[in-house]
C-alpha cells in the first residue's frame, strides 16, 4: 500500500515552504485504513499516485513534489486534491491511463431506507464513501461491503443525529462479530471490521436497524 506520508517527510524536510497543513492532514489520513475523508477515490491525489507509483515507483516522490509545486503557482485550492487531479499538468504523461479508469456514478448506487435514514449500499470494491457523501447530501449512511476489503459502515456527521448513534451502531456490530472499531473525522464516523469475515450489505442494515430507530425516535 503507498504511504502518501512517507514520500511527503523528504519533501516535508527540504522544501516545507511547498507543504500546507492541508496535504500534511490529507497524507496523514488518507495513510489510515478506513479513513476516506481525504480519499475520495477517483480524482483524489491519492488514487493519482496510486497509479504512478504502480507504473513509476521510482518518481513517484518527484511527481508529489511536483504536483505541489503547480498547486502552488496556479493558485489551485484543496478541493483539486480531492476529485480533481486530472486538472493537473505534471501528470500529462499518464492522463490518458487515468482517465481510463472510469468513475463510478455513485447517484445509480442502490439504497435502503431505515426510518429517516437512507443507506446507501457500496459493493464496488472502491472506496468511495466521501465522494457519496459529498455528490447525494440525501445519503446518511453508507454500508459498503466487496469481498477481499474490509466491510465499513460511514455515518455522515449531522445536527440531528444523538450522540450515542454511533456507539449504538457500534455496539450491535460488535454482538453480530469481533473486530468492528470506530474512526471518526471531521465529515463522519467510519465503523470498520479489521476481520476477514463474511457478512452482507443487509445483513449489516439488519443489525444496525435498531440502532438506527431509537434515534429516529429522539
């Protein structure tokens, strides 16, 4: 897995003056597992790298440097670095590949509704929970389960929600199966199961209904 804060340390070093609090915060975050408030997949700095260190490891610290650089000198703000990394002309040479790699529509995503809450049901294998939450501010909660990665609940962070949701979520997650911790950020709180287990998308909704209802009633 490519650790965006190891290549951003040297970079960090001898040229800080090129390195904002932003992309310190964004690395940091975007290297913890679960963690997509600063991944929003395609488009992200992250899934561009991702990329170039796949098909030119050895300049891929060069290509971040780089990247920062042009940000700088064309007055880019931080959303560039979240969905907009084909805007950027040091990756001209693999814009072409990139922009192969198709998006996901996320509006054609399926859906469940739990009371007030509308679920949206990932199984792409994408993470792709921030960029949901940001494209159908309608979606509160996102359940999103692929074989091979490990199943996550994201519950976007709202006025209306009591502070024991999440706990309550949590909590009956953790009677169904071991290995669910909670990671929380500054859009949400991600729910995710370090475990290799074996669980569907409404499996995850059935356990979590009641949860979700006792809220409702708040």
């Amino acid at each position: 897995m490519l650790l965006l804060t190891r290549i951003l340390t040297p970079i960090q070093r001898h040229h800080p003056e090129v390195v904002s609090d932003f992309i310190t915060d964004y690395c940091t975050l975007a290297d913890k597992p679960g963690d997509e408030t600063y991944h929003y997949g395609w488009g992200s700095l992250k899934w561009a790298l991702c990329y170039v260190a796949e098909t030119d490891p050895d300049n891929v610290g060069l290509m971040l440097f780089n990247i920062l650089c042009e940000a700088i000198a064309k007055d880019f703000d931080n959303t560039h670095f979240e969905t907009g990394m084909l805007k950027f002309h040091s990756l001209k040479n693999f814009r072409a590949e990139l922009k192969e790699k198709e998006p996901i529509d996320v509006s054609a995503l399926p859906y469940e509704m739990v009371g007030r809450y509308k679920i949206i049901i990932n199984t792409t294998g994408r993470q792709i929970s921030a960029m949901i939450l940001k494209k159908i501010p309608s979606a509160d909660i996102i359940v999103s389960v692929h074989q091979g990665s490990h199943p996550t609940v994201t519950i976007r962070k709202k006025s209306g929600n009591a502070p024991q949701l999440e706990e309550g979520v949590l909590d009956l997650l953790g009677t169904e199966d071991g290995g669910w911790s909670l990671l929380t950020n500054p859009t949400g709180t991600t729910i995710i199961n370090n475990l290799d287990i074996d669980i569907t998308p409404m499996r995850i909704i059935e356990i979590i209904t009641p949860a979700l209802m006792l809220n409702y009633k708040i």
